[in-house]
C-alpha cells in the first residue's frame, strides 16, 4: 500500500476519533448514531496509523506530499 495522507490529515482524524470516543464513553453520544460514530472512529484511527485511506484511492486523491527525489 503506498501511503497516501499527509501528517496533518492523520492528526485530524486521530484528534476526531478521540473526541467520538470520549463523547460515546461519557454518554454523550447514545444509541445507534453512538455506535455507528464509534466504528466510523475506528476506522478514522486505523487509516491514520497506516497513512492510508482506501477511499482516496477510489476517488483518485492523495493528501500525501510528492517526494521529489522520487522521480
């Protein structure tokens, strides 16, 4: 898998993810939209571990910067 998010974009989602998480445990977020945010965090925290995110990849985009010495 070539990596395709930037640094920034995995902050971002581990920042989102943390706050699902922390509604869903305080009892903020209930039910099923509690659930289905806190799978939706899940994923958002394993792209963001492995920089890439299958869905960019169907729509063709890549947050990732172009290294240059790979030419």
């Amino acid at each position: 898998m070539k990596k395709n998010m930037s640094n920034m974009d995995r902050m971002i989602r581990v920042i989102v993810a943390i706050i699902i998480a922390a509604l869903y445990f305080s009892g903020t977020l209930t039910g099923t939209l509690g659930i289905i945010l806190l799978v939706v965090a899940g994923i958002f925290l394993l792209t963001s571990l492995v920089s890439f995110c299958p869905l960019y990849t169907l729509c063709g985009l890549s947050t990732c910067p172009i290294d240059k010495t790979e030419s």
